[in-house]
C-alpha cells in the first residue's frame, strides 16, 4: 500500500503544468485530497470535471488555509501577486513550491511578498512541457523520467525541499538542486533562447511576400523546429522579462554565431560552412535525449 505523503494539495494555476502533476500525485496515490485555486471559477469547474480537482476555490487565500502542500503554478509574472494573497494565511508548517522557469525573479518576489514563510518555500522548477496549454492538455506522466529542478535558498529548511523532491519523485521526475542563477542560465539557453527564436522565424516567414507560400509547403523540420512557438504567450512574455539579463547573454552569443554563419556564407566559404555544421552535429550527437 503507497503511503500517502501530502495529506491536502493545493494547486494554484490548474492548467498544464498545475494539472499534471495533481493527475500525476492522484495516479500515484500520493494524495488524499486536492484542491484547485484560481481567478476563474469556470476553468477550475472544468478541472474538477476532468477529475483533475477534487474542489475549487476562486479565494486563494482560502483555498491554502488548510492545504499542506502549496504548488503554484501561475506565469511568474504573477508570482508576487500569489504570494501576497497567501503570506500569513497558511497552517503552521505547510509548505510553498512554485514551477516557474525563473528563478532568480521568484526567489526576490517571495523575499518581498512570501516573508512569513520563506523557511517553508521551496522554489522549483518542472523542465517539461508541451507546446499546449490549458487544463485540457494536462496529462499524468508529464513529469515521467524527466528532471525537476529546485533551488532551495539559504533561508529553506531542509525538510521542506526533502518533502518536495519527495513529491517530484512521486509524480515520477528526478529532482537535481542547483542555485537559481546557474538554472536561469542554464535554462536561458535551452529553453527561453530556443522560443524566442522560434517566435521570431515564424513572425518573419509571416510578415514576407509569400508568408502563404511558406507555410504551405513547410515541412517536417520548420514543423518540429516551430512547434514551441504555438506556447502561451502571456506564460513566454513573463519568463522572458524575468530572466532577462541571462537570456540577453545567450541571445548576445547566438547572435555572434549568426553572424560567423552570414559571414561565411557571403564568402561562399565552404570549408568553413562544413567545418561549422560538422562541429555542431559531433556536439549534439553527444547527447542523448
């Protein structure tokens, strides 16, 4: 028999990533009850519908009155108001973790906000996802084999990050902790990068003369390549603003690296070209993913 570790849940933003692992932690029995908080009482109803939820509350701060485990899981632009509603309204020793892809943004907007509970916040951060959005595209093994990064501040206790790399690995992740500017770094250039340029080549293919044309007879590498620009837009705007300074370096570099390909390009040199691709396709296959 599993024994269940979280008594109450509380899941605050129930869309992909909020939903997931509410359906992740339900498979796994690692649960008894769940509760869904949020702005709108009509896309908690349909979580709950979904079987998602077990109950919803538009009242944040009442839904974390009696939850033992907070996940909040809104676009980081929202953090800060989240953390508002709910400092100073939790029980004695429930415990905070958000999923938002900034750390260094999070952990200062909990300093200001979450000051009551910083000992209990556990920032963290889910490296898994779908183009898709919505309580509709939640799915239990989203977290399967994929890793879970936390960033415990100095101020954490060290039973609240072992309960939440608990919870993680119920849901099926593995969990690595690292500080929160090596992961904003780390995650400006394999993540908040790969969508800005994706966003970017699909907006100007678009704005061409033969933007038709284009997408007409765009095929499978344009597909997976631009896959990522159909995310949510509101969620890229907040993670892009709040981890600017570490994504403006990777865009810094990318962009010297467009510029040695237009180079050589411009000279026809095709030693180089060759030289260029054969180094960065001995660089990827070194990697398995």
């Amino acid at each position: 028999m599993v024994h269940r570790m979280i008594k109450k849940l509380c899941v605050i933003g129930v869309g992909l990533i909020g939903g997931s692992l509410a359906l992740a932690l339900r498979r796994a029995a690692y649960c008894d009850e769940i509760i869904g908080a949020g702005r709108h009482a009509d896309r908690l109803q349909l979580a709950k519908d979904l079987g998602v939820i077990d109950s919803f509350d538009t009242d944040i701060a009442a839904a974390v009155a009696t939850a033992d485990v907070i996940f909040v899981a809104v676009p980081t632009g929202a953090m800060a108001a989240v953390f508002k509603q709910i400092d100073g309204k939790l029980k004695p020793g429930a415990i905070v973790t958000d999923g938002g892809s900034a750390k260094s943004s999070v952990i200062n907007d909990a300093r200001e906000y979450l000051a009551q509970s910083l000992s209990q916040f556990v920032p963290g951060h889910p490296i898994a996802g779908t183009e898709q959005s919505g309580v509709e595209a939640a799915f239990a093994e989203l977290y399967h084999d994929r890793r879970v990064i936390i960033t415990p501040m100095p101020e954490t206790r060290q039973a609240a990050s072992d309960k939440v790399t608990e919870m993680w690995r119920a849901a099926g992740a593995e969990v690595e902790s690292m500080p929160a500017a090596l992961h904003d770094d780390i995650l400006a250039g394999t993540s908040h990068l790969p969508h800005l340029l994706a966003f970017g080549l699909v907006n100007c293919l678009f704005e061409s003369n033969n933007s038709e044309s284009y997408f007409r007879y765009a095929a499978g590498g344009f597909r997976d390549f631009t896959r990522i620009a159909s995310s949510d837009p509101v969620m890229w705007r907040d993670i892009c603003l709040s981890n600017k300074a570490a994504l403006l370096d990777s865009l810094t570099g990318y962009q010297s690296e467009l510029d040695r390909l237009k180079d050589a390009l411009s000279n026809e040199d095709g030693e180089r070209l060759l030289s260029y691709f054969q180094s960065a396709k001995t660089s990827r296959d070194k990697f398995k993913f």
